[in-house]
C-alpha cells in the first residue's frame, strides 16, 4: 500500500522543490520525511521500498554537498538512508528476490 495521494507530504514536496529550489535545506528534509514514511509504512511495497532508497540516497548526496558530512541533518539522513536499505535487504531476503537477481546476473554473465 503505497501513501494516500492525500498526503501532504505528496502535495507540498514538488511545491517546495519549485518554490525553494532542490537543494534548500528544507525541501531537502521534506524528501527525506516522504522517504521514510514511504518505507516504514506497515504495507510497503518493492516499488516502495526502492523509491526510498533511491530518494535517500539523492537527498543525502544534496545533503553532504549542502550542509557538510558532519552535520547533524546529514547524519540524520545517511542513518535513515541505511535503515531503508536495511528495509529493503529484508524483504528481498525474506522473499528470494536477491537470490533470483543474483541467479540472473549470473547467467547473463555466463553468455
């Protein structure tokens, strides 16, 4: 189950990435806060769980380039960038999909 489109989060991000640009600090948190309610939610989906992950890791490169390595809102976002990875390892885990992906690119490099 994916966030509500009703979800604030949903509606006032893109405004803030227009209004105050991709890389001010509070759009940054926004992302980061979509992020992760997107991955803790209880109904997660692969796709769900993968856009997290792939908006964590942009928000943390913005981030680092932004406020420094050593801030405390980087390292606040590095940790969460970790645990939806975690998250995501997980589930992959618990449903043989990691296996199937390695199995596959093994065959591909096989041929």
């Amino acid at each position: 189950m994916a966030l509500s489109d009703q979800n604030p989060l949903l509606q006032m991000t893109p405004v803030a990435r227009r209004v105050l640009g991709e890389t001010h600090t509070r759009t940054l948190k926004m992302r980061c806060l979509y992020a992760v309610a997107l991955y803790r939610e209880a109904g997660a989906t692969f796709d769900d769980l993968r856009e997290a992950v792939a908006t964590l890791e942009e928000t943390a490169q913005n981030i680092r380039r932004v406020l420094g390595g050593t801030h405390p809102t980087t390292l606040d976002i590095e940790r969460d960038l970790q645990d939806a990875r975690a998250a995501l390892r997980e589930r992959e885990a618990s449903s043989g999909v990691a296996t199937r992906t390695r199995a596959a690119r093994a065959r591909r490099s096989e041929e």
